[in-house]
C-alpha cells in the first residue's frame, strides 16, 4: 500500500515524511507491506530536488535519500492507501481536488497525534527541526492507528 505524503511545493515537509516514514518502515520490517511516495499541491516546484535545509536536517537524523517534487494528480489520491496531508490549506485543495471524494482516506498527518495540529511550513518558519520532529509525531500516530505500534 502507498502512502502519500503531501504538502505545497513537495520540496520540504511532504518528502520529508517520505523517507523518514521509508526508513521507519525498513527498520521496523514493513516496508515490503507500505511505501511513502510525497506530492505537492501545486506545480510550482515540479521536479526540483528536495530543498536543501530540509535535506540537512534529514541527514543530521540519519535519514537519507533523495526526491524530485511532484504535483498530486486524481489519480495518485485513487491510488493510494492514504493521503496524508500537512496542513489544512493542503487538505483544502486535495478535498478541492477530489471533488470532496475519497476522504476516508485523506487526513492531515497529526491530526494522528496526541496533540492534532498543523505541520509548520519551514520555507515560511525556517525552523525545519520543529518540522521534522512534527512529522515524526504524525508518523508514530498514524502506525499506531495502522495497529503497527508507534512509540
């Protein structure tokens, strides 16, 4: 099953969960049964690399990889097992995207965590720790609702 990570421009927050969710599902040995891909919203940033504070912050946790942003279409939201979006602007326009279609499966990734809130967007904040540390609570809160533990 393909989980999709979403977030504007997919150059930040959205492959950032990307891989940190593929490195948590390879060393928690599911990753044959899930796989995070990410997508942006819009198209603004299509095919540029992961932005490069986020990528250092990624390597300072020893998470590494690499991505080319994408515009999430129709059919990657029927194609995947969940759509986990950042924020509520992001929700707005996948809901806006499908018609309003498809949303028991369309969630904003902390909405999962003790405390639902929003992801911050670093490209505005800059603070790609708090981020990365958000992404990393949504992620542990959706295997949990997945029944794949979660710390």
């Amino acid at each position: 099953m393909d989980i999709a990570f979403v977030c504007l421009g997919n150059i930040c927050r959205s492959p950032m969960a990307e891989l940190i969710f593929n490195k948590i599902a390879a060393e928690r040995g599911f990753d044959g049964e899930m796989r995070a891909i990410s997508f942006g919203t819009s198209d603004c940033e299509e095919g540029n690399p992961i932005y490069p504070p986020a990528l250092k912050t990624l390597k300072s946790h020893g998470v590494e990889g690499s991505h080319r942003a994408r515009q999430l279409t129709l059919a990657d939201v029927k194609n995947c097992g969940y759509i986990l979006v950042m924020d509520s602007g992001n929700l707005f326009d996948v809901l806006r995207l499908t018609g309003g279609g498809f949303s028991e499966k369309i969630f904003k990734l902390c909405d999962f965590c003790d405390r639902p809130r929003d992801v911050d967007d670093p490209w505005y904040t800059r603070d790609f720790e708090r981020a990365y540390f958000d992404i990393v609570d949504g992620i542990e809160g959706f295997l949990r609702f997945l029944g794949k533990g979660g710390v």
